[in-house]
C-alpha cells in the first residue's frame, strides 16, 4: 500500500474544536469560531481512518442511538476532519476554473449542472467566503484572519475548492456525512457476508449481492507526473472522502489481512492472521 501511494498530495486539515450548527431545517457540521486549523496526512494511519469510519456508518444504521451517534460523528471530525463534500462532488476539483459546477449522478444534489456561486452556498451556510465569480475567473479575497491566511498559503497549490473547503466557515450536513458513511458500511457488510454465505447462496441472492456491490466505486484521484530526480507519479486526493474510498477499496481487496466483522461485538477489524474471528479485543476476553 506505502508503495503504491508513495507519493501524493494528501494533506488535509482538521480543526482543534467542531459543533452542531442549524440554518433553517438542516443541520451542519462546522468549526467553532475560535478553533484553530491542524494540517495532517491522513495515510499516516489509514487503517484506524478506515476502521473508524466503518464502525460509524455501523452505529449509523442503526435508528435507536441517535444520541449517541451525533456525539460520536463530531468526535470523528474531530479526529479527522470535515470530509470534503465540496471538492469531492463534481466532475472536476478545479471547477472554480469553470463558468459552472458539473455534478456526475450522487446521492446529495439532484442538479447536474448548478451555478458556482449556488454551489458554495451549500457547504458555507453561515458566513460566506469573498469569492467574485466572472465567467471562467475566479477572484478570492482571504479574510484578513491571520491562521485563515497562512493556511491559505500552505495549500497554495491545491486547487481553490480544496483550499476554500479548508477555511473555517466552511461546513457539512450532517444527514450527508451519516449518508456516506453508512454507504461505505454497506458495501463493506455486502462484501463480507457474500463471502461468508457464498456456498449457501441460491443464485438470485448472489445477484443481489453482486450488484449491490457495482453500485460502489466511481471517482477515483486524479495523478500527475513531476519531474523530481527522476519522473514521479504524485496522486491527488483533493477530499478526505476520496481517500478513506479508495483505501477502503484497496483494504478491502487486501487478501492477506482481510477486513472482518466479529461476530462477538459486531466491530469492523483487521484480521491480521486469516483464521480470526474474532477482534482482538473479544479474542483476549
Ligand atoms: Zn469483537
């Protein structure tokens, strides 16, 4: 895996403190108004990312906690961040380049193509960021905010969606969040109990399963080659989103340490030898 994603830019940012936010009906994650950004890079520990985001979209299907769910969506972002709807969405990160926001089939927006300034609106509900849009230009003017601006600076080379969706106004719905990560939790239960069951299945189950699973893919990160000491392949991941996806696929399709769910706890791990089980937690109980 380390050597597949040797290089990439993959930074992203959390921030020291999250709430809960209404506008109107709907409710979004946002930073608090004094909290102050981390850059991180989520490959660092990608597993527990993974792991943490499966046990989540678990917990989320389920309708009876719904207490303990939002508590535990804000420790997540506390943890790792925002996900990065805004960049992940359309057909394009970098469609601030373009005069307007093209958007492949998803399960959030229903328009395929929207007005730009339309677009930011729903992921900047509260206080919008100083962006003139005139055709395919795009003009920023940073808040005079100095950690806003030197941030700003550090991702200077990203595109400016990525950028903009690392400021501090910038916010989730939380139904969204709960959405994805209950998606990423079903594909995962659909691969495993296929294989569990795979014998037993009659063949109109199996097809079930298959195309529940083909529903799952799509958007991939992008690359581009630099010329360092010699020509390297850097991956984009201009979203977290995107980068707990594509690990996700790829520990998913790891043969050698597969992803199991205990039938103890119901907990989603890494078995580290393929005869477990059980979690490591339930295996020393
Ligand atoms: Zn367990």
């Amino acid at each position: 895996m380390k050597n597949l994603f040797e290089h990439t830019s993959s930074a992203w940012v959390r921030y020291s403190c999250y709430e809960y936010r209404k506008s109107g009906n709907i409710l979004y994650i946002t930073p608090t108004e004094d909290s102050s950004p981390i850059l991180y890079d989520p490959l660092n520990d990608y597993e527990s990312l993974v792991l943490d985001a499966l046990n989540l979209g678990r917990l989320a299907a389920r309708a009876d906690r719904a207490d303990q769910l939002q508590s535990e969506v804000l420790e997540f972002v506390q943890k790792y961040g925002l996900l990065g709807f805004m960049p992940a969405l359309p057909t394009t990160p970098d469609f601030m380049e373009y005069e307007q926001v093209y958007l492949p089939k998803n399960h959030f927006i229903r328009e395929e193509v929207m007005q730009t300034e339309d677009y930011l609106r729903l992921f900047f509900p509260f206080d919008s960021p100083d962006v003139v849009k005139r055709g395919v230009q795009s003009r920023w003017n940073i808040s005079d905010d100095k950690s806003m601006m030197a941030l700003a600076m550090a991702l200077a080379d990203r595109p400016m969606s990525v950028n903009l969706c690392c400021q501090r106004q910038y916010s989730e719905r939380y139904d969204w969040i709960l959405q994805v990560l209950q998606d990423w939790a079903f594909t995962f239960l659909t691969s495993f109990l296929y294989y569990l069951d795979e014998k037993r299945m009659d063949d109109l189950s199996r097809e079930l399963f298959q195309k529940g699973m083909s529903a799952f893919g799509g958007s991939a990160p992008t690359y581009h080659i630099e010329l360092r000491e010699r020509p390297t392949m850097v991956w984009d991941f201009h979203s977290l989103l995107l980068q707990v996806q594509m690990l996700f696929s790829i520990m998913l399709t790891d043969q050698a340490s597969p992803m199991r769910c205990c039938p103890s706890c119901g907990k989603v791990f890494v078995a580290e030898n393929r005869n477990d089980e059980l979690c490591p937690e339930c295996r020393l109980r």
